[in-house]
C-alpha cells in the first residue's frame, strides 16, 4: 500500500512523505497497524504486521505500486482532471486510483495475480452502484510481442467487457489496448497403413486453437484524453459473465476483422 493513517493525526499520509519516527501507522481498511517500507530502490509503502487477513495491498508487487504511483502523479498535472486521489475509498470499494476525467467518475484498477475473476466481478458491479466508471488495467507482458498469446481467465474477462480490448500500462498514463484474434494451429500430415493394405492419411490443416490467440495491438492511448464513458448491459456466456457495468474505454475505432470473440 501507498498509503495508510497516521495515528497522530487521523488522516490519510503517503508513505514517501513519512519516517519511521512519525508513526504508528495503521491501515485505513481494518485499523491494524502499518509497518513502513522506506529503501533506496523499491517505491516506499506499508506493509500489514504479519499475521494479516486484510485484503488491502495483498498480493502487490513492485511493478504495481510503481504503476499506480505514476498514473497518480500524472494525473495530477492534467488539467481536465480533478478529485485525484490513490487507493481511494468509496465506501464498498477502494479504487487503485481515482479522478473525475472531463467530468467523468473514473476507478483505475491494476490487476494482480490475487485477484480472482469473481472478485474483479464483484467490485465492477460495486462501481456501477456507485456510478462510477471502471478502467481495469494489467502491467504490459512482453510475451504480447510473440505471434500467440494465452489469455489468463481474468484477460478473457475483461476481453469481453471492453469489447475486444484489454489495457496494458506501459508508462505514465500511456496505455496500448490489445485484441485477441484467433490463432490458427496447423495440424501436421500423416499417414499410415491398415491392416487390409490400404493407406490412409489425416491432417495438412490448420485448426482454431482454444488456448491461443494472436495478440493485436491497437495504438497507445492516454487515460486523460482518449477514452470515454459507456454503460454496458449485462452479457453472459457458457464460461464468462459481464455484469450491467460502467466502462471507461478508449475512443479508436476497431483495428482488427470482427469475430464472435470480440463479444461486439
């Protein structure tokens, strides 16, 4: 976490703004105390008192907290943006970071490896109930650079949800959407003989593959100027449910061939 309470004061403090000396720190979720994380290389944060049950900051990495920092930062000096605030409470749920882009009520959620689809779920239907537009954002994978790409269960989710695109952060508030088209496995030639004689042959074609996709990046987009606001109606299929949902999303047009995939 970024940030915590001070006890001193009762209020929200960053941790790159405290010392030690200024504590105890406690968490602004379960009240528990805070130890402070203060180095010469990782981003300074709080960590809970181990043992911890609190959900707050739980399965963060370095890369995380340095996107969230960055985007809040940026933020910040953008001036159609105003109400910025990290690790924001809004009663039911704690965005990663907020602000009210061109009037807009928007939720940044960086996703992390403990975040399991139904709870990705859950907190997108908690933002619609409180009208607030959800962006939901993975660090960038180099293995998007290859030819094909496995989509993890929470990918396919937001594939759905943002009409064929899933936002990778590279720096700052630069985002490249990505389209997962489908992958074509070629399933080699053979043959052989029965027991008759005869020959007999399979394969010299190319099939879907239901685990791969071909990864097609979109241009690089700014949180701060190129998306918008939609309301999504609930969709559903054998595998994946999109709840009703406010979405942010990008304002380019679809730079791939449109497949039942896409969900659009």
């Amino acid at each position: 976490m970024l940030t915590g309470m001070r006890s001193a004061t009762n209020g929200k403090v960053f941790a790159k703004n405290c010392e030690k000396k200024d504590g105890p720190f406690f968490c602004i979720g379960c009240q528990k105390e805070l130890v402070l994380k203060k180095g010469m290389i990782k981003v300074h944060h709080f960590a809970h008192k181990p043992p911890s049950s609190c959900t707050r900051g739980q399965g963060e990495t370095e890369k995380h907290r340095e996107c969230k920092e960055s985007i809040y930062n940026m933020l910040l000096t953008m001036s159609n943006v105003r109400d910025v605030d990290i690790e924001h409470d809004l009663g039911g749920a704690v965005a990663d970071v907020y602000a009210v882009i061109n009037n807009i009520p928007v939720a940044i959620e960086v996703q992390h490896s403990s975040l399991t689809v139904n709870e990705i779920t859950r907190r997108t239907e908690q933002y619609n109930k409180l009208e607030v537009c959800v962006l939901w954002l993975s660090l960038f994978d180099e293995r998007l650079l290859k030819d094909r790409f496995s989509p993890s269960a929470w990918e396919k989710w937001c594939h759905a949800a943002y009409y064929g695109r899933v936002y990778y952060w590279v720096s700052g508030l630069d985002i490249i959407p990505y389209h997962f088209s489908e992958y074509k496995l070629y399933v080699p030639e053979k043959t052989w003989h029965v027991s008759c004689g005869d020959e007999r042959s399979a394969g010299g074609y190319h099939k879907d593959s239901k685990r791969y996709r071909k990864p097609l990046a979109g241009q690089s987009v700014n949180i701060a100027r190129d998306f918008t606001h939609k309301i999504k109606s609930e969709w559903k299929a054998k595998k994946i449910h999109i709840p009703e949902c406010r979405i942010y999303l990008d304002v380019q047009s679809a730079w791939w061939e449109k497949t039942a995939f896409t969900n659009k």
